[in-house]
C-alpha cells in the first residue's frame, strides 16, 4: 500500500464514529456495568431505552454525559430514556429538550453541520392506542421542529412489528414459550 493511501486510511479511521442503542429494562446499580461497555466498544453516543428512572436532567459519568428524561416524581416509574455522549463532544452540544419519558433530544453543532440526537422507546402494541398515537404525534413534532439542513439520528427502541403472522424460518422468543 502506498504511503498516500495509509494516511488516507489513518485519516479516515480517526473520523468514525460509533453509535449504539440498549434497551436495559432498568437502570438501577447498572451504572458501572453500562460504561464499562461503552468503553470497551469504544462507543460514541448511546441511546439507552427503558431506564424506569424517574425525573429529567444532565450528569456526567466517568467519561460521558448523561441525558435523561423519565415519569415525574410522584408517578410510577416505568420508560424513561436516557442519552449517553462521550465527553469528546461536550463543547459541541447545543441544546437538550426533554420531551416526554419517551422522547428525549441533544442537538450538537459543528463547523460544517448540525446534528439532531433522538433517544427513543416507543410503547408496544399491548400499550392503547391513545397513548401509541400520542408517541407518534410527539415525535412528529419533534421531528418538525428539527432545523432543515441538520442530520437527524433516531435511536432507540421502536418496538416494531410487522404484522401478527409467523413468518417461515423466523424464530420467535414468545412463540416457543408458550
């Protein structure tokens, strides 16, 4: 390989970046476990989704910021989102809304261009209706709102499905238990 295309190769290798999504079922004690993987993947941004932690708020762990959106204090706790960013892109973050317990969004500005982090967990089928369509409508919002020219990066858990029938040679965890 010629001298040229190792250093373009070098180049090109320093600008990747890594992104992730988790859905934990629960934050509680699993901070350490959670970063410990951040790092030994050397991941980047990390949307985690059903935290059923309660409240909203910025706190920095070991080398990442934490964003955070949940249920208000008195209620129930159960959702919740949570945006992990490395602290390489502190200065770069411009902006964080805290949606809903669902939704939760960082924008990052840089030189050239702007990025819209989306943090997501959509309610699954079994949620009613109302409250699936009011997801919808809110990340339809959200998505409105987004500045025209910006990167928009939704992760999270979608929860998605397509259709109720069994597909062949697709296995399915739920229909071997029962």
């Amino acid at each position: 390989m010629t001298k040229a295309r190792l250093r373009k190769k070098r180049i090109w290798k320093k600008n990747i970046v890594k992104f992730a999504t988790w859905n934990i079922l629960s934050w509680s004690g699993r901070n350490h476990e959670i970063i410990t993987e951040l790092h030994n993947f050397k991941i980047d941004f990390c949307a985690i989704s059903e935290t059923k932690k309660k409240g909203k708020g910025t706190v920095s762990i070991d080398d990442y910021i934490l964003a955070y959106s949940g249920k208000q204090k008195e209620e129930r706790a159960r959702a919740g989102v949570r945006l992990l960013i490395h602290k390489k892109y502190m200065n770069n973050i411009e902006n964080i809304e805290y949606t809903s317990e669902r939704i939760i969004q960082v924008t990052l500005k840089f030189p050239q261009e702007k990025w819209c982090l989306l943090s997501l967990y959509a309610p699954d089928i079994s949620k009613p209706k109302e409250q699936r369509e009011e997801f919808y409508e809110a990340l339809q919002n959200v998505t409105d709102q987004i500045p025209k020219g910006a990167i928009l990066i939704m992760m999270g858990d979608m929860n998605a499905r397509v259709g109720n029938m069994p597909v062949p040679g697709v296995k399915n965890a739920l229909m071997k238990a029962k």
